[in-house]
C-alpha cells in the first residue's frame, strides 16, 4: 500500500478542502437543482 505524505489533519488538506466546499449550504442547493436537470 502507498503511504500519503499529506497530514490528513491539517487544514489544507486536499480532502478536507474537497468535503468543505461539498458540505457548504449552497453547494449542496446547486447540486440538487442540478440533479433534476443541467443547466
């Protein structure tokens, strides 16, 4: 198994960014209207 250099606590990391930005409120509203139909 690949070891991962990235601190997974740190505050910069890529999936901690990535589930940030998933878990905002307006993230989640727009992926919902997009879910019913693309713009």
């Amino acid at each position: 198994m690949k070891e991962c250099s990235i601190e997974k606590f740190s505050a910069d990391c890529p999936s901690r960014l990535l589930f940030d930005q998933i878990a905002d409120k307006w993230s989640m509203m727009i992926l919902a209207v997009l879910a019913k139909e693309p713009l």
